[in-house]
C-alpha cells in the first residue's frame, strides 16, 4: 500500500547551483526526502522555450546534479532524471495541449515577467506553452505536491485545470496537485536583485570562502552607515538578509551591535562568509568527487531515467485508455 505522497520538482539545467537555488528549493528537497516519495526532474526541454544553443545543456545538466548530489539527494530513493529522455513527456504534452487555451496561457503571468525580464518581442510556441509541459512533467509522475518558488505558482495552478479537465472528460487518471511554497522568501543576489546565473551576482555552492569573501567584500550594505560608528539598518541591509538566513541563532546580536554601531559592516561581513562557509563546506568534498567523476553522475542519471520512464509508460497507458486512443 502506498503511505508517502510523491513529489514532484523540477530545475531547468542552469549549471552549478547557488545560495538562490539552495535556499528556495535544494534545502527544502532534502528535507522533505524522508517524508514523500520524490521525482526529481531535470527540465532540459524547457531550456529551448528561451534559446536555440543546446551546447551547454548537458555539461550545466551535470554540474547541476553534482550539487544535487553533495548537498544530500539521494538518488537510491529518488530517481533523477532528464525530460528530454523519456519521451512520454512529448506525448502528453501534445495531448495536454489540446485541453487548454491559448488565451489562458497568454494570461500566465510567469510568461509575461519573463518577456519583460529577457525583453522578448515575439513570444514562440513553445513558450507560451511552457505551463503545459510542466504540467505534464507533474502530471505523468502523478505528483501530489510540488515545491516551487512563488513565480512557478501559476504553473502549477495549470496543472490543477489540466487535470481537472482531463478527468472530467475521459476518467480520473490526475491528482489535483498542491503547491508548496518554500518558507523562506527568494534570496536577493549580490546586487539586490533576484540571485541569477545570467544576473552575474550569486554565490555558488561550489565557491571557496575565499571566493565568497571577496564577493560579500563588494556588496553594498546601508548606504547611511558611512563610517563603522555609524548606526545602521538592518532592514535595509542586503548583507542582514544573508545573516538572517545563515546566521539565524546570531540575528539580534547583529541587529543590536548594527544599530548601535558597535559592529562594522567589515566585521559583519566576515561573520557572515564564515556563516555562509559553514553552510555549505560540509558539501565540497562531495561535490569534488562527483566533479572529478562526471561519467557516474551520468550513470546515476540513466538510471533515474530506466526508473521514472516506468511510471510514465504506466500512466501513458492508462492515458491512452482513458481516451480511447489505440
Ligand atoms: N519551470 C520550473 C522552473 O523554472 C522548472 C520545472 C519544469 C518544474 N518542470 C517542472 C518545476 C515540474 C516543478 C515541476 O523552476
């Protein structure tokens, strides 16, 4: 008898993987391993809805799943594994796509923040129908819960209509999928901007503290706090939003000594690398060997593949039956 709900969650392949990406997903991932059963989906596919050079795709792929696997996905209990491999996910999505209407997906406000962000003029396909592969990436694994960040929220409210709608129709293959958000809001890169590969303003999991110090060496802090005497505000402080999240036992110490002027911003920016070190050296060895080892991060992925594709066949059959086809 089935006792664990499954998960569902997706990343497209962005490389190696930063604070952003661990605070809003990976920590979460690993921490909800024990108690649901996890699919763990790399969104090759959806790289194509916002450029044409597949060149990178595999190497980010790999160095993606070296940090997936150092800081603690165990890909023994959770298959990992590519969309573009497994090609069921075409085939739903091509039969999802006849459920939906493209004013509908013209509405995604995902869609429309990400032409503004990247300044698309034209809107391809595929874009537009990007909540609909999503949603049979979901969909397929039967995932009862999703966990995404706030602006994949409408994605997964697609997927809630989508399969509604296919059970009303044939018969009822879907669960209705829930959302759940993580607890702790998107942290800002760098420049106080969302933290992003193409934004250059992240800390990666794989930087040294040294790397991490002179990168936090450059960020601005309360632009009133001239002098280290100076009072400052934590709530305004981009380094205070890094020192709540890794320096959680040490905050009203550093609200304190930051108001009063008592700590300087140098000194705060220190106990926050050595904070943020912390984290995420228990991860470095790990991540070395799967780095030095990249033929078995690939062996770990197909056999994710063999897994997941069991399951997509499954329910691809009992799709195909639900609707009469063949
Ligand atoms: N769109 C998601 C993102 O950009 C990635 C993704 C693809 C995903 N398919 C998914 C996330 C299925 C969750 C479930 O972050």
């Amino acid at each position: 008898m089935k006792t664990k709900k499954r998960i569902l969650s997706g990343m497209r392949p962005t490389g190696k993987m930063h604070l952003g990406n661990y605070v809003g997903a990976l920590e979460n991932w690993v921490k909800l391993q024990g108690q649901y059963e996890n699919f763990h989906l790399i969104a090759d596919y959806h790289v194509l809805t916002t450029t044409t050079d597949t060149s990178e795709i595999l190497n980010n792929t790999l160095e993606m799943v070296c940090d997936w696997l150092a800081v603690g996905i165990d890909p023994a209990i959770s298959p990992i594994f590519r969309q573009s491999q497994i090609k069921e996910h075409s085939e739903l999505f091509l039969l999802f796509s006849m459920l939906i209407t493209t004013a509908r997906l013209e509405r995604n406000p995902t869609l429309k923040e990400q032409v503004k962000d990247l300044n698309i003029d034209t809107i391809i396909y595929g874009h537009l129908g990007y909540p609909v592969l999503q949603s049979a990436d979901i969909l397929l694994y039967k995932g009862e819960v999703v966990p995404v960040g706030e602006d994949q929220a409408p994605h997964v409210e697609i997927t809630r209509e989508i399969a509604r709608k296919f059970n009303n129709i044939y018969s009822e293959v879907f669960p209705i999928s829930e959302t759940k958000l993580t607890d702790f809001a998107r942290l800002p890169g760098l420049d106080g901007n969302k933290m992003s590969k193409s934004m250059n303003n992240t800390i990666l999991l794989s930087d040294s503290e040294d790397v991490i110090m002179q990168k936090v060496r450059k960020a601005i802090t309360d632009t009133q706090k001239l002098r280290r005497n100076d009072p400052g505000r934590p709530e305004v402080c981009l380094v205070f939003t890094y020192q709540e999240k890794f320096n959680n036992g040490k905050t009203d110490e550093i609200i304190e000594g930051c108001k009063s002027g008592a700590l300087g911003c140098v000194d705060c920016k220190k106990m926050c690398v050595q904070a943020i070190n912390e984290h995420i050296s228990p991860y470095t060895e790990k991540r070395n060997y799967y780095a030095n080892n990249k033929n078995e991060v690939l062996d770990i992925i197909r056999d994710g593949e063999k897994r997941a594709q069991k399951e997509a066949v499954s329910t691809m059959n009992e799709v195909r039956e639900a609707m009469k086809l063949g």
